[in-house]
C-alpha cells in the first residue's frame, strides 16, 4: 500500500515524521534512484527502492513503547556532541531502537515516553490533539492564592501567546512556591519562559504527566514497558 514517504520512514523505525522530514530535506533519502524532493511523495515499500544514507529500509519491527523518568544532566537526543548522557544510555531490555516523542532539557526530569512507533508519535506532538503536559514547577519567590488569575490569564513570550489550561500552588512558600501547571502545546522551553516572564524564576522542573501517562513510583532514571490499556488511551487521546 502506497503511504507518505515520512510515514513510511517513522513506520520503519528509523526516526519519528518530523524527523522523516528532515531527512528529506537534508537529500538523504533516494526512492528508485531519485533523490527526494518532498516528504509527501507517495511510496510504496514492498514496490519501490527506497535508500537512507545509502541503506535500505530495514525490516519492520514491533513497536515498542517505554516510559522513563528522566533524570537531571541527561539529554533528551540519541547521541550529544559533548559528550553528556543521553535518555536512550538507561534503556535496558529493548532491542528496537526507540526515540524519544518530544523533549525535556537536560536539568528537567520526569515523564518521557520512548517508541519506535511513528505514527503515535506524530499524533502526540501534533499541536492539534492539544494533548496536556503536567509539570510541577518550583519558582523564585512566594506566590500567593490571590495571585493565580494572572497565572491564568496567560502571557504574550517571543514566540507568541502562552497561557497553561490550568495552575495551581502545591507547596506555598515565602522564599520559593511549587506550582502545578498544565500546557498542551509544547513550545520550547514554555514553563520556564511562563515563569519567568510573570516574575518567578525556575528553580527545579519536573514533567509528573504526559497525557494519560504518569510516574508511579517509578524513580529518576527507571524504565517500564508501557501497558496495554496505557497504549491504548495514547492513541485515543486528543
């Protein structure tokens, strides 16, 4: 059956569709001798040649899917130019090659999900499922009850206007405040921006859900096959 050719990439295990693209776009990918010019092009594996660095699509595999809680000073990439320790270090027991859907910055912890599944992946990332990220953030500073509308009410950052789908304070304090905030787009480095543009400083970020996904008692640096039922609400969700 003949499919996207970035689907067809994510499908094979090599990279998730955004990745697909850049591949793309980098003249990395040949489909019957042709360099290709766009993602969009329709392909069919079992027919045409398709080559990725010169190799050829490698057999599919089942799809996994591993839930890490990521430790702090590790990086959320395959491999880092300096050197630092990177998520896909901590998985144990896999042999499918697993990326990581989305990011979290190298002192930010918490829920990370890891698939080989590409088509989940570009469905959870895709702004339009809105799908919520739950943080728990300390910040600078004391940040009372009477001050949450103006959490709520959102602010304009460099890359347009913000506002989390909700915020609440867990720990109140005069030197420093947890809070607990919901967003669901995503954007690059959005709760710290958040915080700081309302005046408060991130300290220590923590991710505690992803969508359906949360960290149990699963410590900094653990790993778990998700759950069938688990699974099951990520590809229903949004």
């Amino acid at each position: 059956m003949r499919a996207r050719l970035n689907k067809i990439l994510a499908q094979a295990g090599l990279t998730s569709r955004r990745g697909a693209d850049r591949l793309v776009a980098g003249r990395r990918v040949v489909v019957n001798g042709e360099v290709a010019v766009t993602a969009g092009v329709l392909v069919d594996p079992t027919v045409d040649r398709v080559l990725v660095d010169g190799r050829p699509l490698p057999a599919s595999e089942p799809h996994e899917y591993v839930l890490l809680n990521k430790p702090r000073g590790c990086v959320t990439t395959l491999r880092d130019p300096r050197g630092r320790p990177v998520v896909t270090d901590l998985l144990r027991g896999t042999r499918a090659r697993l990326y990581p859907v989305g990011r979290l910055d190298w002192n930010v912890e918490g829920v990370l999900l890891l698939t080989n599944d590409g088509d989940l992946t570009h469905r959870l990332l895709h702004p339009r499922y809105a799908l919520p990220r739950v943080y728990e953030a300390t910040v600078a500073g004391r940040v009372a009850e009477a001050n949450l509308p103006r959490w709520r009410a959102g602010v304009t950052l460099d890359d347009g206007f913000a506002r989390p789908s909700a915020v609440k304070i867990t720990r109140p304090g005069a030197r420093s405040t947890v809070l607990c905030l919901t967003f669901t787009e995503g954007r690059k480095h959005e709760v710290k921006r958040y915080c700081e543009a309302l005046g408060h400083p991130v300290t220590r970020l923590r991710r505690i859900a992803f969508g359906p996904l949360t960290l149990g008692d699963l410590r900094p640096g653990q790993t778990r096959p998700l759950t069938t039922r688990e699974i099951a609400s990520l590809r229903s969700a949004g």
